[in-house]
C-alpha cells in the first residue's frame, strides 16, 4: 500500500459535557497538527498517490472551515462533544467529499482509504480510518 500525508494546523475553542471530562467540560482552547494519509495499492499514471499540492489545498480548506472557530456555537456541532476522535471523523468525512467531488483531480479516484490523524501534543493523538 502506497501512502502520502499532507499536514496543517487547527486551533480550535469548545467545552464537553459530562463527568468524564473532568475540567475540560468548561471552555477552552485547543491547538491540533492534522495530519491526512492518503492510501492507494497502485500508485497512478504519473506514479504517484495524489497531487500533494491539491491534498495540501483542500486539507487547508477543510481545516479552514473550523479554524479559529468556538465549536460549541456551530449549529453542526450542537448538543455534540467535539472530541479529539469526532474532529478527525469530521474531517475526513470532509476531505472524501472533496475527493468524491473531484476537487484531488482525477487520479484521486483510484484512492483507497484515508486516515486523519490529529495531534494534540507531543505525547497524544487520535486518529480516523475510512475508505473511499
């Protein structure tokens, strides 16, 4: 399996709800590397995953759309826990789309999987699998 990972930043503000969150359940700010593996068995006519430039392009714009964002006043994110896990769905839900939408050009469609990984230090990370 061949593999490529473009990489951005999000910062982010949100609050959780429930005792499991211990202090985390006030306000509060969050900073993420968001890392997105693009996955394909045979690499494409020009011998390569996907366009890195375009991957890095709509990555950029996905993240866009949450950056600098307190999460809790999103109307698609009420009544839910933004969490580490949920945010890396989020977003490659959002990058297939993209892919789906032809926005990786045409190569993209021989991709097999995607997996969105988001840092929140050094020491922790969650990551999201899906196929395309």
């Amino acid at each position: 399996m061949f593999s490529i990972t473009v990489r951005d930043h999000l910062m982010i503000a949100h609050s959780f709800r429930g005792e499991v969150f211990g202090p985390a359940q006030r306000l509060h700010g969050a900073t993420f590397l968001v890392d997105a593996t693009f996955r394909r068995a045979e690499l494409d006519a020009d011998n390569i995953v996907v366009d890195i430039g375009l991957a890095t392009r709509e990555l950029k714009a996905v993240v866009g759309e949450l950056n600098y964002r307190n999460l809790d006043e999103e109307p698609a994110f009420a009544d839910t826990n933004t969490s580490t896990e949920f945010l890396a769905k989020v977003i490659a839900d959002r990058l297939a789309e993209r892919v789906r939408a032809g926005a990786l050009g045409e190569g993209a469609r021989g991709l097999s999987g995607l997996t969105v990984t988001l840092h929140e230090s050094h020491i922790a990370w969650a990551s999201y699998e899906r196929g395309l």
